[in-house]
C-alpha cells in the first residue's frame, strides 16, 4: 500500500512539474479545500492542470 501511495503522490507531483505549478502551493490549496468539501464530492478542480488554469499568473 505505501508502494502504492508513493505512486500517486509522485505522479501528482510530475503533474505539477508539467503544468508550471509550484507543487508546494497545489498541495497547500489542495488540502485547504478538501476538507472543506462533503464526502465523495467531485474534486476534478483540485487536480493540478486545473490549479494551474483557476491560479492568476
């Protein structure tokens, strides 16, 4: 499971690479915003190539 979960985090973070975000800032404005939303709710729009879209340049 902890192979698994690297994965994803890694994987996350290489978006993030790509899109020209500053992964600190995703994952500070990610987990600010998930909390906030109920369980099972879309977060699509957390998603690193959507961050970099709704973040002023």
């Amino acid at each position: 499971d902890g192979a698994k979960a690297s994965a994803v985090i890694y994987s996350l973070m290489l978006t993030c690479r790509a899109c020209g975000v500053d992964p600190f800032a995703w994952l500070r404005h990610a987990f600010t915003e998930m909390p906030q939303r109920p369980d099972r709710a879309d977060i699509n729009d957390l998603l690193p190539f959507n961050f970099a879209k709704a973040t002023p340049a």
